[in-house]
C-alpha cells in the first residue's frame, strides 16, 4: 500500500472520523473516497488538497512515511523484554528491508552490549546524564527527530522503574506496546502498574487527538512440554490483549540475541514468524 493512502486512512481514524464524514467534507463522492482509500483510483491533487484541509494534516506530512514506534516493558524485571526487543528488531528487518533502530533506554545498556559491527539494525542509547533537560522532554525530543530517519523504532526499557514519568513519557510516544510475561503467578500479578499506565497514556493520546497506543502481551519462556500454555486463556489485562502465540523456554532465544545473527532453529524461526504473524494482524504494525 501506498505511504499516502496508508496516511490518509491512518489520521482520518485519528480524528475519529468515517469515510463519510472525509468524502462529505471535502465535497468528494463517497464512492469516489473509497476508491482512493482502497488504492483503486489515484487521488489527483485537488482532491489531495481537500482531504489534507478536512484532516488538518499538511500534504507533505501525508506523503511521508510515518515511523511505527514499538515499545517493550514490564514492571517485573527478567520478563524477557530485551531478548523480545532484540529479536523483534531484527525479525522486522529481514521481513521489511525497512530502517529499523533499536533504542536502549535502559541505564544497564543490556541492549547497547549486544550491537556490534555486523548489527543489521542500528542502534541508539539514551543518555541519561543529561543535567540541563528532563529525561522526558529529551525522550521525546530525540524520537521526534529519529522518527524523520527510521521506519521502526524498538525501545527496550527497564525493569524496575525508579522513573515512573520516564515509562510513561516513553509508552505515550509508542504506537505499540508490547508486555512479555512469564505464565508464573508473580510475573501475572505484577502486571497492575503497566495497566494503570496504558489506560492513563492512553487517555492523554485521546486528548491530543491521538489514536491510542496498542498494547499487547505476550507470554514468554513458556515450557510447552509442561503445558503451561493452557493456562494461557484464563489470563486476562486490563486494555492489554494477550497473545495467543507464545514464546518457549528455548536457548535458541539467548543463543542468537544479538543484533546480527539470526535463528538456526527451525521451530524456533516457525514460532517467532506465528508470533510476529499474530503481532501484525493485531496491530497493524505496517499500517
Ligand atoms: N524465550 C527465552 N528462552 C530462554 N531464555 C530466555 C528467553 N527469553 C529471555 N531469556 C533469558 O532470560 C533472561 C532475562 O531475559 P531479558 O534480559 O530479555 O529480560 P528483561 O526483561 O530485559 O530483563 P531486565 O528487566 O533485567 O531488563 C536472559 O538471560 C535471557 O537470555
Ligand atoms: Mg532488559
């Protein structure tokens, strides 16, 4: 799909508004609308310039491509968010060929240890020693302008968080949040705090005229011999939706987490392609 028509619909569902409400607005027929929306008929530039007028968003802006950013987190720490980064930076890559940075806001830099030269993703660490600007203004600042360079951005983010505003700074900017999560009782229980904070996110998205962020949960280093998986549907978050595809106990996982190898395992590679499948279909992650 084009980058104009996958932006034209994107920040008409932004502003809330139907196919209706664009095509009446900008005195375009209905029929005519969808068309373009459906990438069937080419939208000529007076009706380009109509559709930018109604949205409020610039022409250049629609005929941009837009930056898909995807962040890890978990309150409990050792949930599996940086082997989850690292594997969904890459994966991303070779399915996409687009440009994919991998961002390390994490102050043990667990990311950043594993770039290396033969990475095939590029990779930024944030600065926290930072004295004259808040991590938050500075997060968003920095995303803002690696926005314009990268088509996927991954941030991976602590574990435990000293910086409450610093999450949240970070899950407000994100398209996507994703929760990995271990099938024990402690990593459950301890998922409270990151829904309290998609739902509060989420409703200062909603104020800025924002489509909320997605998030989604994922179960990982799942002992499927042992069956935890069936205890996988009785697991329910608030605003987050669990996946059904889950992500094994498996070495192949520690084994190729860093930024250039990838698996050699096929059930592994199978796995990971269901997941990144599933990931997709929920998020509209090219969308
Ligand atoms: N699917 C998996 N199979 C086997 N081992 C895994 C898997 N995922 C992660 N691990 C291992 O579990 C440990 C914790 O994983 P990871 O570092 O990704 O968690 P984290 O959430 O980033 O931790 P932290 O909160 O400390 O940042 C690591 O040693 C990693 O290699
Ligand atoms: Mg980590």
């Amino acid at each position: 799909m084009s980058t104009l028509i996958d932006n034209i619909k994107y920040f008409r569902k932004e502003k809330g508004l139907s196919q209706k409400e664009v095509a009446a607005k900008s005195e375009i027929s209905l029929a005519t609308y969808q068309r373009i929306e459906q990438g069937t008929s080419d939208v000529g530039m007076t009706d380009l310039s109509k559709i930018s007028d109604v949205l409020g968003i610039g022409v250049d802006t629609l005929m941009k491509r837009r930056c898909t950013i995807i962040t890890l987190a978990n309150t409990k720490g050792g949930s599996g968010k940086t082997t989850m980064a690292i594997h969904i930076s890459k994966q991303l890559k070779l399915l996409t060929g687009k440009k994919v940075l991998a961002f390390d806001t994490d102050i043990q830099e667990s990311l950043s240890n594993v770039h290396s030269d033969d990475s095939i993703v590029d990779l930024v660490t944030f600065d926290h020693t930072k004295k004259f600007v808040s991590k938050e203004s500075s997060i968003r600042t920095q995303l803002v302008n690696l926005s314009k360079e990268y088509d996927f951005i991954i941030i991976d983010t602590a574990g435990s968080f000293e910086s409450f505003t610093f999450l949240s700074a970070i899950i407000e900017m994100s398209n996507i949040l994703i929760v990995p999560f271990q099938l024990t009782r402690m990593s459950i229980s301890g998922t409270e705090f990151i829904e309290e904070l998609i739902v509060e996110t989420n409703a200062h998205r909603s104020e800025q005229g924002k489509l909320p962020t997605k998030a989604v949960a994922v179960a990982t280093m799942v002992n499927k011999r042992a069956n935890e998986v069936k205890i996988l549907k009785d697991i329910e978050f608030e605003g987050i939706n669990v996946l059904t595809n889950v992500i094994s106990n498996s070495v192949e996982y520690s084994r190729t987490d860093d930024l250039s190898t990838s698996f050699t395992n096929a059930s592994i590679k199978k796995e990971f392609d269901k997941f990144m499948d599933e990931l997709e279909k929920y998020t509209g992650l090219s969308n």
